[in-house]
C-alpha cells in the first residue's frame, strides 16, 4: 500500500525547491541586471565626458579663431589709413579678401574635422558597450 504521509511530503518537497531555484534565478537575474545598468552609466558618463571634453577643445578653437580674426580686421584697417589711391585701396581689399576667404575655409575645415573626432571619439564608449551587451546576450 501506499504511505499517504510519503505521498504529500513529496509535492511539497517538489514545491519547496521550486521555489528556491525561482528565488535563486531571480537573484542571479537582479544582479545581472544591476551590473549591466552599472556598466551602461559607466559608458554614458565616459561619452558624456568625451562629449564635454570635444565641446571645450571646439570651442577654444573657436575663440583663437575670433582672436586671429579680430586681429586680421584691425591690421586691415590700419592698413587702410596709409592709403593713397583709389587703386591701392582696390588691391589691398583684393588682396585682404582673398586672404581672410583662405583663411575662413581652413577655419571651417578645422572646425568640421573637430566635431567629427569628438563625434567619433563619444560614439566609441557606446558602441563598444552595445557590442559587449550582444556578446553577452548571445
């Protein structure tokens, strides 16, 4: 015959470890969870800090590029007051056009190349962060 006290224990035997290795999954889920939110702000705040550091670097360019501008128009002008002729004042604004057109162009080429290694360099924590989280998932 069958012992009815065997018969019970079991389920609840069954149950009990059911619930430990739920409980113990769920732990090992939680901190699975914490470490990769810990590892996902550690990347945000490296980018976010490559992305300040990208905007200083832009602009004190910016500001040099102000100062040498500054600088250029006031030499220009002083130039000005020495001239004479109407076709001297026309080769030496010629001439300080052209200068400060080279000099806009190489500006904005600087500038451009700035904000693409800045780009790039913030993108980089992120990027590598994600491909870590596939690896992790695959």
């Amino acid at each position: 015959m069958n012992n009815p006290k065997r018969d019970t224990a079991k389920p609840a035997l069954d149950f009990r470890e059911g619930v430990e290795n739920g409980t113990a999954q769920a732990r090992d889920n939680y901190e699975k969870i914490g470490a990769a939110a810990t590892e996902g702000a550690s990347q945000v705040k490296s980018s976010m800090s490559t992305v300040f550091k990208g905007v200083q670097d832009y602009n004190t360019k910016l500001l040099e590029f102000a100062h040498a501008n500054t600088k250029s128009a006031f030499d220009f002008f002083q130039q000005l007051s020495g001239v004479k002729s109407t076709a001297a004042l026309m080769e030496l604004s010629s001439e300080h056009t052209r200068m400060q057109f080279e000099t806009f162009t190489e500006q904005a080429k600087q500038l451009v190349s700035l904000a693409q290694s800045a780009t790039l360099a913030a993108a980089e924590p992120l990027k590598a962060g994600v491909a870590k989280a596939l690896n992790h998932a695959a």
